[in-house]
C-alpha cells in the first residue's frame, strides 16, 4: 500500500488523484496496450501487480475499486 500510496502522490502533483481516480488509472494500466507494455517493460506482471495495489490502496481508505465508475 505504500507504493500505491507514493504512486497516487506522484500524480496528484500534476492533477487531483482521489482514490477513486487511481482505481481508474490502474485499470487503464492492464486494459491498454500502451500502458501494460511500459509497466511491464520494466518488469514482468507489473502493470497487474501495480493494478492489484491500488485497488488494495484504495479499500484501505474506504473506496470500494467495484463501485468506481
């Protein structure tokens, strides 16, 4: 959860990233193409692995990742 955590901050620099939003970006991270690639570029699973933390992330702080729209 602290790399979700530190994940969700480095954008938040740029836009407002509430959890929800995150939910949204880690999903975009294993459904494109793009993204999957650069993730898992750089090792392996990451993209489903970085997804699956956020998600987790995101329970933590009381958001339900099946109910983000």
């Amino acid at each position: 959860m602290q790399l979700a955590e530190r994940h969700r901050a480095s954008i938040d620099t740029y836009f407002t990233c509430t959890y929800d939003r995150h939910v949204l970006l880690g999903r975009m991270y294993v459904a494109d193409d793009a993204f999957r690639c650069h993730y898992d570029d750089i090792a392996p699973g990451l993209s489903t692995w970085l997804t699956i933390a956020i998600k987790e992330n995101a329970r933590h702080h009381g958001i339900d990742p099946g109910q983000t729209l």
